[in-house]
C-alpha cells in the first residue's frame, strides 16, 4: 500500500526524470515545462498535488499529454493559469482535456439518495463520464482520488467517510469499467481501510503474518509447475498473481469462510501460445495433483457472454493448500487484459455497449503502448454520445436523449410538471424552453398553477420537444380538450398557415383525403389537437394534385430567377416549350399554376389565384392552358414581410435565422414608424420549396419583438392583361 505524499524540492528532480523516462525530446521538453508551472501551484492542506497524480499517473505508462495535463489541473493553480495560456503554450489537446478534469474535479453530486439507490449511482458514473469528451480526464480524475484517499488519515473521520463511500460506489466502479485495474484496486483497498478499519487490520495482519511463507509456497509451486512443463517439451509462462485486501475479503463474504480458508490466496496463471496446449497443460496439472470438481470451469469450449476465455481449475497442492491455476493462451490473456472483454460487465452486471468496448479497448492500448496519432482520436468519448445525464434542484439523476429540452426534462420528472412548465433554470440561470440541455447541467423547472402546454411546443421547426415521450404527452393532453375548442383552434391554426403563406384560401377536401379523415371537423379537430401538424399540413397541401379552387390554398417556395425555356414547367405533358413567370404575381415550386397562350412570349406561367387571371375576360379565357412543375429542382423567389418593435440587433438576428436555414437574401428593404417604434422588413428571398418557406415563417415568427411575419402577394393589377 502506498502512502500520502507530500512533494517536496528534494524529491521534484528525481520525479521530473520519472515523469519524462521513455518520451521524445520534444514531449520530455512539453512535460518539463508542464512540471514547472505545476511547481508554483499553491499547496493545499490535505489536497492532492498535480505532481503527485503525474507520477500515479506514470507508473501507467500513460501519454505525454495526459502527464501535461495531470500537472497543469493541480487546484492549486487555478488562480495563477487561465485556459488561454495552456491552449498557447502547450497546444489544444492539453487545454481541453484540463478544462475536462477542472470540470471533473468541481463535480460534488454524491449524496445519501445516490447512496440509497443503486441505479442512481449507475447514473451518476454514467454523467461522468458524458460530461467530457476525452476519456483520459476520467482516468486522471480517478489518480486525484487515488491521492486524495492516501492523504486522508490525517483527516478527520466523517469527511473520509463520506469519501470512501463515494470513492466504492462511483470511482472504483469507474475504474473497473474502463479496465485500468492498479487504480480499482487501490481505490478499493484504500476505500475499504477507512469504512471497515478495524476489519481491515485484521486483515492485513493476517495476510501479513503468513506472507512471507505464502510467498515461499507460491514460488517453490511455480518453479515445481514449469519444470514438469519443460519435461513435456511446452513452452508455457507460468507466474504468481497477487491477490488484494478488499478482494479478499468480498470472497470471504461470498462463501462465508475465514481467511485461512480460502484458496485463492493461493493463485497461479499459465499462458501458452495454442489452446489445445491449454487443455495439454489442465491434462498435466490434473494428473500431478488432485483437483476439486465443482471449481472446474471451462470458458474456452463455453466462454463468458462477454467473450471471456480461459481454463479455471483448483487443486490440492502439497501440504494440503488449495491453489486456484488458470490457463489461457496469450491472445485469450490480452483479450482479457486489454478490456475488450469488458471485464466490469460480468463483475458488475452491467449491459453490453460496442461503444464501450472500443473506448476501453483504446484507453488500455494507450495506457501500454503510449501511441499518439490516430489511437488519440478514438479518445473522442463515445460511450454516451447520444445520451445525456442531468440534475434535478434534489440532486437526482436523469437520463435524457441528447438533444433534450427543459420540457423534456419537466416530462421526464411528472407529466403534470411539464403541463405546467412555463420557465427553466439551468445552474441557476434562466434558458430559453428550447435551449439544449448537456450533461453535468442541474435543471429547475419554472411552474404555473394551471396545467396547459403550449401549441408551439409540437412544431418541430422550433426545438420544444426533442423526446417522442414528451411530445406523446403533448399530444394527449390537446386530445383530452373540448371539442368545440380544438374546431376554433384548428380554424385558428389554419388561417395562420394561410396568413404565413399569403394564400386566399386553404380547402379543406385535399387534407381530408390526404389524412384519410371522413369529414371537414375530423380536419379541424386533429390539428386543434395537435394530432396533425403545421408542417404536415404545408406538406399535404404542396403535394396533392389540386384543382383551381383547391390550389389557392397552397403554401409558396422560394425560387431563383427564372429561366426562360427551362424544363421546370411542363405544359399538358409536355416539356422544353418557351415559357417564362408572370412578373405580377411571381409563382414559385409548390403553388398552383396555369399557362397564359400569348403571341411572342410563349407560354406565360401565373399563379391559379393571380388577380388577374381571376379577373382575365370570358373571350380571352380560351388562352388558358394546364402547366405544372417539372420534376427537376429550382430556385424561386418568394417575398415575406416581417414586423416588430424596434430594438437592436433585431435585423441581424432575422438574417441570421435566414442564413442558418441556408436561404439567400436577394432583396431587403427596411421602413421604421418612429411613432409606433416598430419596423417593417421586406425580404426577397431564394428558397427551394415552399415547406421551407414556411419552417423558416415560423422560426422568425419567435423572435424577441416579432408581431407578424407572412409572405407578401404581389399585388394583382386589375384589368392588366396576363
């Protein structure tokens, strides 16, 4: 067992050397200035020293940016260093993975719920280790709590207490997890010495008092194992394997014996280089002693779920002693070693994850090989890349999809807190509905007596609802409302798809085919209620095949100038005949239209609801022809118009929404009433299709001030011919 260190100016020579043993002259060079500025942190009483994690952290065989950033997150440094710095002097890898164990090293959410319950302790071990995106911060956070503990003897008991507790339910299991066994072990060994002492002494004692005999037997055993090998001509490795205090005592628990019984303190591994040499060398161990049946296993012919393989045997060895042997080739102890056989799974009980599998897999090699390159960039965390662990103002633990909204949250705790959730509090400070929750966050849900979600929340252009469990509770609570108040609102929510898209009038008929509904009130109702929404109505209207009456209810797209002759109209079937768009009402893809037959210009394309074709004479009607969109994309354009009260920022704030949709401006005009303080923004916009147009409607519509946004109708010049 190791003890509390406390570096001094007599021993830092000799560690720096340690720290830069094995590197190249330009990583020894990055350490040695990283232990430079580790030496000016100020010292803590009773708190772990960057130096001394490094060298924890060395005997690991770990990467030089790993060492730099052990040195360089002492918190004794906080005050004297800033990430700006670190990021300048020693490269971005560094910078973030100490951003990532300063935020590691902040975490305090253990607590006696978490002690309470089990799967809140899971949970807690999961929010670790999604809160960084380099797994290395995890393994460097587990060597300061390994210093911590070696420090705490000279604390007081109720705080080493609360420690070791912490340290057995969430860092060792960590440990475990990620396979770095020196750390688990003396995490637990360190843990169990200040929660059971006396049971730990007398322990100690005893395996101390019979050590060096245990020792003895265990040598004279391996050298008595390997020649009977070399006589039979195998070339096998045979060694002792060290067994631990609070292991130990866990079996002793198991099977309810005393120390002296159990008979792997005693134990033994042989490796080979086939498997038919395993079953050779189980053939030879079990003719030169006895053993005892019910401890045979044979994860070779039947491995473990999680692809472990090995012989286990017990035999009697001489003076009676029980010693535990396990054979297995090199390739099946590498497999193990390494962590690909995900030993915490069968330990803890856990699932299996492929993404788990990979980063243990990488973290081992690197902690073996100390590659650099490629094997760093499987270090991007991918164990929970699409989950994310938040707080409740309690300290519980929930599990959220990434993505996940306050509402979602509020859903997530009660479906009564998120009827009425109406503000949120992430850390202590208000968030957008809409704002995207991360892991480590503490999340407080604002309430109001009465329970009403809001409409908006289900469209889905505007990042209310990301979990499909909240948006069912959503939906069910609109289906729960009275019948004559989902019509209004359905009629309600109609006119505002109409206002939006500039459109005379939307007929019911097309969305009640499309929807498969029987009558005009079903349509209402479903989209009162939140059955159908604001985008599946703009999509059923553009993709129906509508007549006259009908097509005026359809929703605009934007478009690029137009190119005359071009195959993006058809006429009755027909494409590649001369045609150009009619300027007075500038139709776009997804509106109706209809060919005017003029003499020179070809075929002149309008909208079915243009004024002037409304209004076109009874004799000259004979001009008019069926025309569609062609198959192939096109760019329109299509003009909104947007008010709001003036405040600053907001114009930005519009064009930015615009860019974010990758929608081009092409014409902008800004008129601003100084008696009412609000402005008025007309934009000619490039857009592809008219569901666009209307996702993007909607997401100016909920900025800060906006009053009114809608596409704008050319006006219709009334006795002007087509």
């Amino acid at each position: 067992m190791k003890h509390s260190r406390i570096i001094s100016a007599d021993t830092e020579a000799d560690l720096c050397h340690e720290l830069i043993a094995g590197f190249d002259a330009r990583e020894a060079d990055a350490i040695q200035r990283a232990f430079a500025i580790a030496r000016r942190a100020r010292q803590q009483p009773c708190k772990p020293q960057g130096i001394a994690v490094a060298s924890t952290l060395s005997h690991l065989g770990v990467d030089a940016v790993t060492l730099q950033a052990a040195l360089l997150s002492d918190p004794g440094l906080r005050d004297i260093r800033r990430l700006d710095d670190i990021n300048n002097q020693f490269g971005d890898a560094v910078a973030n993975l100490v951003h990532n164990v300063d935020r590691l090293n902040t975490f305090n959410e253990y607590s006696q719920k978490v002690i309470a319950a089990p799967e809140q302790a899971e949970n807690l071990r999961r929010m670790l280790l999604a809160m960084v995106d380099d797994i290395r911060a995890v393994l460097i956070r587990l060597a300061y709590r390994v210093e911590r503990l070696r420090l705490l003897p000279k604390q007081d008991n109720a705080e080493g207490l609360y420690l070791a507790r912490e340290t057995m339910e969430i860092y060792a299991p960590l440990a475990n997890r990620l396979g770095v066994g020196h750390l688990k072990w003396e995490l637990e060994d360190l843990a169990f010495r200040l929660l059971e002492p006396r049971t730990y002494k007398n322990l100690a004692k005893g395996l101390a008092e019979n050590r060096l005999a245990r020792e003895k037997y265990i040598h004279d055993f391996v050298l008595k194992l390997q020649q009977e090998l070399d006589k039979q001509g195998i070339n096998a490795k045979v060694y002792g394997r060290p067994k631990h205090i609070y292991s130990i005592w866990r079996k002793m628990q198991r099977k309810k014996l005393d120390l002296h019984d159990l008979y792997d303190l005693l134990a033994v591994r042989v490796l080979v280089d086939k498997i038919p040499t395993c079953y050779t060398v189980l053939g030879l161990v079990h003719s030169l002693w006895t053993y005892v049946p019910r401890e045979f296993d044979d994860y070779i012919a039947n491995p473990k779920e999680n692809g472990y393989q090995s012989l286990h045997t017990v035999i009697v060895g001489p003076q009676g002693m029980k010693v535990e042997i396990q054979i297995r080739t090199t390739e099946m102890d590498n497999y193990a070693e390494l962590g690909v056989a995900a030993h915490w799974r069968y330990k803890e009980g856990g699932k299996y994850s492929a993404a788990m599998e990979k980063s243990i897999a990488s973290l081992r090699r690197l902690l073996e090989e100390r590659e650099d390159g490629n094997l760093l960039e499987d270090f991007r965390t991918e164990l929970y890349a699409d989950r994310i662990f938040v707080l409740t103002p309690q300290g519980d633990l929930k599990e959220l999809m990434k993505g996940a909204t306050p509402i979602d949250f509020a859903y997530a705790i009660h479906t009564e807190i998120g009827h009425r959730c109406r503000g949120a509090k992430v850390n202590g400070h208000i968030v957008p509905l809409n704002y995207q929750l991360q892991s480590g966050e503490q999340v407080e849900i604002l309430t109001s007596r009465e329970s009403r979600p809001n409409r908006s929340w289900l469209n889905p252009n505007l990042g209310y609802l990301n979990t499909p469990h909240a948006r069912g509770k959503v939906r069910h609570w609109f289906r729960k409302q009275d019948h004559e108040k989902n019509i209004r609102d359905g009629k309600a929510i109609l006119d505002r798809i109409r206002q939006h898209l500039g459109l005379q009038k939307i007929a019911l008929q097309q969305l009640r085919d499309s929807f498969r509904l029987a009558r005009d009130e079903d349509v209402l109702i479903a989209i009162g209620r939140a059955e159908i929404t604001s985008d599946q109505v703009i999509n059923a209207l553009e993709s129906g095949d509508w007549r006259e009456s009908e097509l005026t209810a359809l929703k605009p797209v934007r478009r690029s100038a137009p190119r005359s002759g071009s195959d993006q109209i058809t006429v009755q079937g027909v494409g590649n005949l001369l045609t150009s768009f009619a300027q007075c009402c500038k139709p776009v893809p997804g509106d109706a239209i209809i060919g005017y037959i003029t003499i020179g210009k070809g075929i002149v394309i309008h909208r079915q609801d243009c004024g002037n074709i409304l209004q076109l004479p009874e004799e000259k009607q004979d001009h008019l022809i069926d025309v569609n969109w062609g198959s192939e994309p096109c760019y329109s354009e299509a003009q909104i118009c947007v008010r709001a009260f003036d405040r600053r920022g907001l114009l930005n704030d519009i064009t930015q929404m615009i860019a974010n949709n990758r929608i081009n401006i092409l014409k902008a005009n800004t008129r601003f009433d100084r008696t009412e303080q609000t402005i008025t923004v007309t934009l000619t916009l490039e857009i592809v299709n008219i569901a666009q147009l209307g996702q993007l409607l909607d997401r100016i519509a909920q900025l800060r001030n906006v009053f009114e946004v809608r596409r704008v109708q050319a006006p219709g010049n009334a006795g002007q011919q087509p």
